[in-house]
C-alpha cells in the first residue's frame, strides 16, 4: 500500500513537472518542443493526441463565477460538452468513469489532460457566467 501510494505521488510530481516544462517552453517559444511532445505521449499515450486536438480547436473554457468558483467546459470531439473539475482531475464523460476510476489504466480523460494543456500554453478560452450556472452545472455531474 506505501509503495502505490509513493508511486501515485512520484507520477504525480513527474506529470506536474512536464506540464511546467510545457508551459515555459510555449511561452518562450510559441510551440511545443519535441522533447515534451514525447515525454508527454510517454505519459499519456493514447489519450495525448485527441486532447492536443481538443486544443488545436478551442474546445476549453474556464466559466468563471462571482464567488469565485471555476470549472473547466471542454466540447468533445463529437460536440458534446463535458465538465471538468481540474483540482480533483474529473470529467463528466464516460471514459473518466470507465478508463480512469474503474479500469485505472490511465492517469486522466483526454478532456482533463485538454484542460492541463490548454492552461499550460495559455489558450483557455475564458467565459463568465452566475453563481447559479456554476451551481447548476456542478449539481449535474455525475
């Protein structure tokens, strides 16, 4: 049980670490090295290419409340909308559920690795909307 839970933190640490390595890369640079690109897909494999594309299209916002709460909205590639709590990384969709919390065979949905990478380049689409609608949304997930 130690041994998980160290290597849970140790992944943990790596995974933060590359986004912050991404994030000083775009900014100096405007595009994102190879070598992130690949310690990235190392990472994340299958699931880095459908988020890159996620933000290749815009598909992240922040809705931002006047409390001061946030989540993340990311419109799938099938158009549909999914929200996403990045503090705990969860999503609404149907792979987080299957592929995160049951099968436990990847770290996060390509959805929440959108958003990770979308706020690491700079790119997130901002939206502000009532303490209601943040309320409504949150009550909605599943």
């Amino acid at each position: 049980m130690l041994i998980s839970a160290l290597n849970t933190t140790l992944i943990a640490a790596v995974i933060e670490q590359l986004f912050e390595e991404l994030k000083y890369s775009f900014k100096e640079t405007g595009k994102v090295s190879d070598d992130i690109l690949a310690a990235l897909n190392n990472v994340f494999d299958a699931t880095l290419v459908p988020a890159l594309d996620l933000v290749d299209n815009c598909s992240v916002t922040v809705l931002t409340c006047p409390a001061g709460r946030h989540v993340y909205q990311v419109i799938g590639s099938s158009g549909t909308p999914y929200t996403c709590l990045v503090s705990c990384q969860y999503c609404s969709c149907p792979a987080y559920r299957f592929s995160v919390l049951k099968k436990e065979d990847h770290v996060m949905c390509k959805h929440v690795l959108a958003v990770k990478l979308s706020n690491a380049m700079g790119v997130t689409k901002e939206l502000q909307v009532t303490d209601a609608e943040i309320g409504r949304m949150i009550s909605q997930m599943e």
